[in-house]
C-alpha cells in the first residue's frame, strides 16, 4: 500500500492521523499529492459499495480552479513588481527599518511575492512586493 505523508490508513483502529502544521495542510496544493491522494482513495475504496464518479471529477475541477486562480495572482504579482522598476518606493525591509529609493530591479520566487531591488542610498537592499506602503516617480534632472 502506498503511504501519502500527512495521511495514515485507518484500518483497525478506525482513527486518523492529521498534520497540525501549516505545512501539512498546503500539502494538498501540490496536483501531484492530490493525485496520489485520489489513487489511494480509489484503491481502498469498498467493492461493493464504490463512490460516486462524478464527485471525484468535481474535486479535480476545484483543483484546476484552485490552480487557475493561483497562477492567476502570481502572474498580477509579477506584473506590478515588474511595473514598479525605476519608480521610487518606499516600505518596511526586513529589518524593519524604513527603506526608501528607486527600483533597479526584481528578484521572483517560486513561492510568495516578488522581491524588489531598492538602491538605499547607494546601497541594494531587497523589499518584499508586500511590504511597499508608497510608491512614486523618481524625480530626474534633465537638461
């Protein structure tokens, strides 16, 4: 039988085991994870008394919209950090000192916000998108 982490079989005992942390319940926001827990589920399924197939193709349309608007929100994440290079901004690093300056450029992740590049008097420092509390035009001066 394969064992899916954050899940144990119930055969017994009839209890379950449950992950508290926060890191067991996005366990589930992996499309791989939730297939395996769909497997498992169809493997161990009563003979004679099967599920319904139509719930099993609603919980993967709630998957593939989970999906969509995740994917969704990262890209308009990327969009405004994007946006935001050369423009002066100002927020709470992570220090939480006051960081103010222009925008030289955007470090992306593949989990949470986009970082920005704040030239701080002189100095890069780095500026979750999430922390930003004003943003403005960088004043240039031009002949």
């Amino acid at each position: 039988m394969t064992m899916i982490p954050g899940v144990s079989d119930t055969s017994g005992t009839g209890s379950t085991t449950t992950t508290s942390s926060a890191s067991g319940l996005n366990q589930l926001d992996n499309s791989q994870t939730f297939l395996q827990l769909l497997v498992a589920q169809l493997e161990n399924q009563d003979p004679t008394d099967p599920t319904d197939p139509t719930s099993f193709m609603t919980e993967i349309a709630q998957l593939t919209a989970v999906q969509s608007q995740t994917s969704l929100s990262a890209e308009e994440q990327t969009v405004a950090a994007d946006s935001m290079i050369g423009l002066t901004v100002t927020g709470e690093g992570s220090s939480g000192a006051t960081l103010t300056g222009p925008v030289v450029g955007v470090l992306l992740s593949s989990s949470g916000a986009p970082t920005l590049e704040v030239d701080d008097a002189g100095q890069a420092q780095n500026l979750s998108l999430t922390s930003v509390t004003g943003v403005t035009e960088t004043s240039q001066s031009g002949s």
